[in-house]
C-alpha cells in the first residue's frame, strides 16, 4: 500500500518511527465465552475475535499472513513482494481478492465490506493511517494496525500480525526454521564473517541529489547477515526515528571517509543480480574503485535486501551464503 522509495521524505516517512510497541502484542484479558481478546496494536488496546475466520490483510501483513496460512479473505497488492514468494505463496496471492492497491490512498472500502471480514490487519507505518479512513473501516469489523518501525523489526511484526489472525501455529514453525538455518551459516562462517568490519550501500540513495545510502546494522541491507555474525561498523550520526536510525544520505564525496575502514563491503542488488540505480551510481564512482576493500576485491552484492518474514529471510540466507562463499576460500 505504500512504497519504501519514499522512507526518508516528511509526513510519508514509511519507516522512519519509532516502536509504538513490542512483544507479541496481545493481553491475557478474554471475555468469560473466550470470544474476543484485547489486542495491543499500533492503533491502541482493541478487542478482536479470539479465532479470526475471516481475514483482511494489507502492506506488510500480507505477505506476513499468506505465510502464516491465515483465513485471508482480502489483501492488498503487494508488487515489491513477489519476487520473493514461493510459488505456493504466490499461487495464494494470485487467488486472493484485492481490496486495495499499493498505496493506502487506494484503498476499496466497498471491496472490504464486500469481503465481509471479522477481522481487518493493517500493515502500514502509523503516519500513513492518515491516508487511510479507519473510522469507516471500523464500521466493517475490528481494524488492528502493524507496520514498520526499524527495518530489523519484521520479526516482531510478522508475529504480531499472526498473532492477532489467530495464525502462530505456523509463523512458529517458519520461524524456527529460519532460525535454524541462520545458527548453521553463522557455524560456517564463525572463523572469518565476526572479524570483518563491514559496510553496506544501500538501494535507496538519491543519484538526482548525489547521495548514497549507508546501512548499518539492523537495516535492510544488514539485519539478516546480522543473524549470521556480520556486522556493520559505525552508526547514524544523527538519528531520526525508524529507518533514519540505521542508515544515512552521505554525499558521495564522503565515500572515501565513510568506508575507509572497511574489510569487506557489501551492496544491494535486484533479486535478478542487477544493481538498482542508485547502487550503480556508486558503482560507477572512481571514489567506489579507488576503495580498500574493493581494490582487495572484497565487495559482495547482496540480493533479496527487502525480505520482511521469515520465508522471505531463508531466501536472503541462501543468497548471502552464495554471495560470501569466497571469503572462505584460503
């Protein structure tokens, strides 16, 4: 419903807010038939079906609840998602009705109420509920909100959202596969990847402006190599909020002095191996060629930088262990 291209501009910032709350997101308080329960969401304390079996989904939880296997009725598009879906995940997609575009502008009121939901998720960031008529909603059935806060926090998100859609059943089992896979790659790169300062060029810079994004830790460049040892040297030296928190605009000039110190950097590609533009840009650059760690030949693309659930993440996994398999090398 809305895109990340925008993440860094005003009252459109998409992730650059702070956690409006953490944990699961629910209470023990239950009405005395088990009914309904108090759901702690982005929106405020809401009372919700104990069992959802009819569900609207969008932004962010659409992918977050397909996963889940909850009983979706509706969901948004979600364009920026597919390329990472499975193809049983996306055969789900492709049958769902859409109730909404990708902007939260494009929302379909009369879709929703069509659909006849018990419970309605929202994945968008707190200021974009302003685009969003939730009072009119809330005539429908029950609306929690869910959306991102700092990249890394996908993980609480995803199990906030299939916590409220009465689906933990199988985000628990997705998510300890996920889990497992990650201790087994950071085995296998225990002797190099914690060693390495690293830094990370980011898909979001502005070419038009002569900026380039940096990413440390906990971005979305970053957080999933986080989970197999890597870390990424320094920090945001004036933090924002969200996504503002964990990466920064430098000027491209400032590429000397700001990866200076780096081992091994990485950068953000397409899920087909292409740079975007603004990764180019950087490519490009003889200030990028003329780097220590690039002239050691020790820059790594890194595809699949926007995975948000843990499915999606077991993808980035494999591709960062296809894409750092030479620093194992002797």
């Amino acid at each position: 419903m809305f895109t990340r291209r925008s993440a860094r501009f005003g009252g459109a910032l998409l992730l650059a807010i702070a956690v409006a709350a953490t944990g699961c997101g629910t209470s023990e308080s239950q009405d005395t038939e088990g009914e309904t329960r108090v759901f702690a969401a982005d929106n405020g304390e809401i009372t919700i079906p104990a069992d959802p079996q009819r569900v609207v989904a969008t932004g962010y939880a659409v992918p977050a609840l397909i996963e889940a296997d909850a009983p979706l009725v509706g969901i948004s598009t979600w364009k920026r998602g597919l390329p990472m879906m499975t193809k049983q995940d996306r055969a789900r997609y492709d049958e769902l009705e859409k109730v909404a575009g990708e902007q939260a502008t494009e929302t379909n009121y009369e879709a929703i109420a069509g659909a006849d939901p018990d419970l309605i998720v929202i994945g968008v960031p707190q200021p974009v509920l302003g685009d969003i008529d939730v009072e009119r909603l809330e005539s429908i059935a029950p609306v929690v909100a869910i959306g991102p806060t700092v990249p890394s926090a996908w993980r609480e998100n995803t199990k906030k959202q299939a916590d409220a859609a009465g689906a933990l059943a199988k985000f628990d089992e997705t998510k300890s596969e996920y889990e497992g896979k990650a201790e087994e790659l950071a085995g296998k790169y225990e002797d190099v990847l914690p060693d390495l300062k690293l830094a990370h060029v980011g898909s979001y810079g502005e070419v038009d402006s002569g900026n380039f994004q940096r990413e440390f830790n906990d971005s979305w460049g970053t957080n999933v190599a986080n989970d197999i040892g890597a870390n990424y040297y320094g920090e945001v030296k004036e933090k924002g909020g969200g996504s503002q928190d964990v990466s920064e605009y430098p000027s491209i000039e400032e590429l000397p002095s700001a990866f200076a110190e780096a081992d091994a950097i990485t950068y953000s590609v397409e899920a087909d191996g292409t740079p975007p533009p603004a990764v180019q840009y950087v490519l490009d650059s003889e200030l990028w060629k003329d780097l220590p760690a690039v002239k050691a030949d020790k820059a790594f693309p890194i595809p699949l930088t926007e995975a948000a659930t843990y499915r999606q993440a077991m993808q980035a996994l494999d591709a960062l262990d296809e894409s750092l398999a030479p620093l194992l090398e002797k």
